[in-house]
C-alpha cells in the first residue's frame, strides 16, 4: 500500500514532465543529454558523473527520494522494534556529517558529494520524528525545550546562519566543517521547528501556515518543484512573470495530473 500510494503520487507528474522535455529536445528548443536523461528516468541521477542539461539537474533529490523509499522500510522491517529502528536513525544521523568530510576530503568536490549523500539527514529527521512521536520521555522533552523562543533560534539557524555560513566559508579551511555540518544542522533545526508547529497549531506561525493560501502552496509543492526548472535556467530573467508561469504550471500539473491521481488512489482504497 505504501509503495503503491507513493507510485501514484509521485510518478505520473514526473514522467509528464519528461515528456515534455523529451518534446523539447526533440523538436530542437532545447538539448537534453540522452544519458542524463535515462538516469533520470529511472531515478539514478545521483550515481551520474556528470549530468549535463539544466532541465532535469533537479532531478537528483528525487532520485535520493526514490532510492530512499526502497532501502529504510527494509531497515525497519529488520529492525522490527520502534527503539532499535530510533537508534538506527540516530547511527545514520550521526554517520552523515564523518562520511561528507571523508569525501570532501578525498573527493574535493564538495557541491557534489553532497548532492549526492546530503539529502539522507533530510529524511533521516523525518524518520526519526515519526519514530519518536509517541515517546513520552520525548513529548515531555519537547514540552519543555521546545518554545516560541528556541523554536525561532532554530529557524533562524537553519534558513539564515548556516545558508549565510556556508557561502563565506567555501574555498576556506573551515569549508569541510560547513559542509559535513551545515546539512545535518539544518535538518535537525527544521525538525524541531515542524515538531513544534505540529504541537502548537494555535501559535501565531502555525496560524500562518495553516492560511489556506499558504496550505494550497503546500499542495502543489511537488508541480513546483517540477516544472520551475522550466523557467529559471537564466537567473537574469527571473522577475514576477516568471514567478507567475511556474505557479500557472504547477496550478496545471496538479488539478490535470495529481488530482485525479490522488481521486484513483483514494478510489483504489490507497
């Protein structure tokens, strides 16, 4: 049921999308690498080792996304119990960070290696949050550690410091501490803010985010995420029409394709 919940929701928009650039390339408007292509396809861009084409380049997280999906539920499948599964995810959290500076080291692409590997500490948190929801020694943490106040330090720390640290930090000796660091700090911080927001709905941002306008950016996040690659190739003409026709394409993918893929899902009692 997961599998198949996840296939109808994530698979259909995809490969529409490819099918448009396929089309693109095609008719000539625009050159898309036919390896490129394939792997992402078949969600193994990551593993590319050297992609060209700007259209599909966003690719990459899908494809750890998928590859995801495959590997951590046979994880908790051995696992079996939720407390061996919570140290499983804490092992991996913690791995994460020792095997970037490895790479950043030995590798000495940075941008790379963490296309390649930083994502897992994204869902990683995710896993680990879903795992420890019904703890009581962690809802009794979180009652108390988790304010407003810490809550905004950790927002501010995930979307600002360490973004801003990040870029005066390359080509330095401390770039390898940003780049093992920065990703795994970033997850966790947004964890803690979800988890909050969660908890607290009544807050004032958790007020905000549950506007409806704000809700439906949420919807159609993943059309958003497709089919901007369309329109942000030249950073020099990005201004409010371009802004527009992404949300026109997103607004398009989702009542067109994800609606009725989730209507299926919800009729094949998914």
């Amino acid at each position: 049921r997961f599998y198949l919940r996840r296939t109808l929701r994530i698979f259909p928009a995809f490969y529409v999308y490819l099918a448009v650039v396929l089309l693109l390339s095609v008719t000539g408007l625009h050159r898309e690498d036919p390896s490129t292509f394939l792997t992402a396809a078949t969600y193994s861009i990551v593993y590319h080792p050297h992609p060209q084409g700007w259209l599909l380049e966003h690719a990459w997280s899908l494809s750890i996304e998928e590859q995801f999906y495959l590997l951590w539920p046979v994880l908790l499948l051995i696992a079996i119990r939720r407390g061996v599964a919570i140290r499983l995810a804490i092992i991996v959290l913690a791995a994460m960070p020792i095997l970037r500076a490895l790479l950043f080291v030995a590798w000495g692409d940075p941008h790379r290696l963490i296309v390649n590997c930083s994502s897992i500490d994204m869902l990683m948190a995710g896993c680990l949050l879903a795992l420890l929801s019904v703890h009581p020694n962690w809802r009794r943490w979180c009652e108390r550690f988790l304010t407003a106040w810490s809550v905004a330090a950790l927002a501010a720390l995930a979307l600002v410091f360490l973004p801003h640290a990040d870029a005066k930090l390359a080509g330095t000796l401390f770039a390898v501490a940003s780049a093992a660091l920065g990703y795994t700090l970033t997850a966790l911080s947004i964890a803690a803010v979800l988890e909050y927001l969660v908890r607290t709905p009544h807050s004032l941002p958790g007020r905000v985010l549950n506007l409806h306008a704000v809700r439906h950016i949420g919807a159609i996040s993943y059309s958003i995420y497709l089919w901007q690659q369309l329109f942000t190739e030249s950073p020099v003409s990005l201004g409010i029409l371009t802004y527009a026709l992404i949300f026109i394409a997103a607004e398009l993918s989702f009542w067109l394709i994800e609606k009725p893929m989730m209507q299926l899902r919800t009729h094949l009692g998914l």
